[in-house]
C-alpha cells in the first residue's frame, strides 16, 4: 500500500470509528509507529483530523458547538444523566456551583425544592430557570458572556470563583479520559472551569458517554480532582473500570 492509499484508509478510519489509536493503526497497515505518527501529522496539516495523546480524533471532535445544538444532541440521556445527578445532593440545604453547558442546565430543572439551595453560576441559561424559585439563593457571577455557551469568562469570573468555596460543583467538560482529564477546546472557558472546579469541596463531572474518550486542546482540571462522574449506559465497562482505579465513583444513569 502507498503512503497516499494508507493515509486515506486512516482518514476514513478516523470518521468511521471516532478515534484511532498509534499503536492500533500500525498493526492494522503494519508499518512502525513513527510511519504512523507521520501519517497523522499530514492528515491534520490536511484538516481531515485532529492529533491527540495516542492517536487522533476527527475534526469536529474538537470543533465547539453552539449551547442550541448541544442541548437537543441526546436530549433524553443527558435528561436521565440530570435527573441522577439531583440525587447527590445532600438532604439538607448546600451551596452550588452550576457550571455553563447543556447537561448541567438541565439538572438546574431538577434541583430539589425541599430544601435551601444558594447557587453560583456564570451561565446565563442557568440563571434564567432558577431565578423565580423560591427555594433558590441565585448568585450570577460576573464576566464577558461567550456566545457559544452564554455563559460569563474571564478574569473576573474566575477572580468571583476564587472567592467562594462551595458544597459541590456540578460540572460540564467536553472531553474526559485517564490520561488527560477534563478538557474544552476554548482556553478562556478551561480558565473558568478551572476556578470553578478549585472552589468547591466536591465535584461532580456530568458528561454523556460521547464525550468518555475525547480530549480537547486545553485541560482543565485533572481526574484526581473528580469526585463522581455521572454518565449514561452507553459507556464502556472498562471505562467505567479505569476511572473507578483512579478513585472516582460512576454513577450510570
């Protein structure tokens, strides 16, 4: 096989199963890892993918969608995923922080209304369904509002978080694995993240099986930090295996 025929049977590798690895790709075509890495190295120069640790992701992997998109994308899943996620929190009143992002403003719907709840946020979307309820302390932190995810960035969001220290942080990534944590492809949003992530005395990471496996150019917290991760049935058993070894507990909705 040519190195032009490999490369294009890697590209549509690459569509077709949503990430490859090195190793993987130079048994399939028996060629080294350093051919391998070559290859990849052109496809990206070409855009037909991303290079991450181990291997590639297509484009739009770590191509940020708009909040919209994101919020009807496995609407039902990131609906149970919220649903579970309400139920860790403790009975009686709490301080939160909500993060910005289609699954944590679903579970703002969710929040229990038994009991007192104050509650930070930098998302606009967030804030907009929890400030008529009476049980709810709203507290919108300050900042530049992105309009990808309509939600406040910047220093002086992440000066506000430096401030607080809360229960529990309810948190949104774009990508989760062992090797490179919780990543985002934005470097202001990771900074907000990031701050978010440092006031809290427990974090709980929501993100749906899609995202288990991806990794974006920024990290923001690593996995030592996460407390519990909510998900969806869809996730693999030796995923769920590889985070429960790093101290996390999987909560699958």
């Amino acid at each position: 096989m040519y190195a032009e025929e490999r490369q294009q049977a890697i590209a549509e590798q690459v569509v077709r199963q949503g990430r490859v690895s090195v190793t993987g790709l130079a048994e399939t075509y028996e060629v080294t890892t350093e051919t391998v890495r070559r290859d990849l190295s052109t496809l990206e120069r070409a855009g037909l993918l991303r290079r991450v640790h181990g291997g590639a992701v297509p484009l739009r992997a770590v191509t940020e969608s708009g909040l919209s998109e994101r919020d009807e994308s496995n609407a039902d899943v990131k609906e149970r995923i919220a649903r579970a996620a309400a139920g860790l929190l403790p009975p009686v009143q709490a301080t939160l922080a909500l993060d910005a992002g289609s699954t944590v403003g679903r579970l703002a719907a969710h929040l229990p209304r038994d009991r007192r709840l104050t509650v930070f946020t930098h998302a606009l979307p967030v804030a907009s369904r929890l400030v008529a309820q009476s049980h709810v302390e709203l507290h919108l932190l300050p900042g530049r509002v992105r309009a990808t995810t309509v939600a406040a960035v910047g220093t002086e969001t992440v000066a506000a978080l430096q401030g607080l220290r809360v229960d529990l942080a309810f948190v949104g990534t774009n990508g989760i694995t062992v090797g490179h944590g919780l990543s985002t492809p934005d470097v202001e949003e990771a900074g907000t993240k990031r701050a978010l992530v440092g006031c809290a005395r427990q974090v709980v990471v929501l993100a749906d099986a899609d995202k288990v496996g991806q990794e974006h150019v920024v990290r923001f917290a690593e996995l030592g930090v996460v407390d519990t991760l909510v998900t969806d049935d869809r996730v693999a058993d030796s995923d769920v295996s590889s985070f429960e070894a790093v101290g996390i507990e999987v909560v699958v909705a």
